[in-house]
C-alpha cells in the first residue's frame, strides 16, 4: 500500500511533466530510468529517493519543494472524499485541463492576458 505522501509527489511530478510536454519516456531517458519506473512514482506504487527527486526537478526546471507544494496530510485525505461528493475531481489530473493550461502558456504574454481578460468577463457572466 502506497503512503499519501508518495501519491502526492507522484502526482505532482506527472503535472509537471505533462505541463512542460515531457512523456514519461522521455523523462525517464532524461534521469537515467526506464519509463516504468516513471509510471510507478507517478501512481506512488515506488517512492522516489531525494537524489532520483532532485534529478527529476532539473530535468523539469522546478525546485525540489514545488513536489510538495500544497500538501497537507489531513487536506489531501479529505478533500478527497469531498471532490467525489461535491461532484470536483482534481482539474489538473484531467489530461484535457494540462493540455488547456500548456496551450495558455505557449500564447505570447500581451495576448495571454486579453485571453484571461475575455475568460473572466465569460465566466463571470455565466
């Protein structure tokens, strides 16, 4: 059985690789391993060493701290149980919601904003 911490790291290291448009193919030859062992620490099946962890956030130009950014042992337990019930999951787990986001990021900054800009103004008239 996987720990919460695991899961979490793992979790937040698919993100980042797909946010930065890495396969895990690619991260694994960047760090020296095979793409299983990418699965594996992305699901938390394995737990990632501090070396193989600093190793994967040079290769995906993060501090080794943005791994842990957000957690909170107690939070990620039940904000769980509360994404099921309230109907949420997690919006950056959605492959759609990254590829969304890694898009946004790839506009030129002065029509990125008029695009948050318009977001805002529909959302708000929703």
């Amino acid at each position: 059985m996987s720990h919460p911490v695991d899961e979490y790291v793992g979790k937040r290291v698919r993100q980042r690789r797909w946010m930065v448009g890495f396969s895990q193919q690619q991260l694994g030859e960047a760090v020296g391993i095979k793409f299983q062992q990418i699965q594996k620490y992305e699901t938390g099946m394995n737990r990632i060493s501090a070396s193989r962890l600093w190793d994967i956030a040079e290769t995906l130009g993060v501090p080794v701290t943005f791994f842990f950014d957000g957690y909170n042992e107690i939070s990620i337990e039940t904000s769980a149980a509360e994404a099921k019930a309230s109907g949420q999951g997690d919006l950056l787990a959605d492959k759609e919601a990254l590829e969304l986001v890694r898009s946004y990021y790839a506009i030129p900054e002065t029509q990125r904003r008029k695009l948050f800009d318009l977001a805002r103004v529909l959302s708000d008239a929703a």
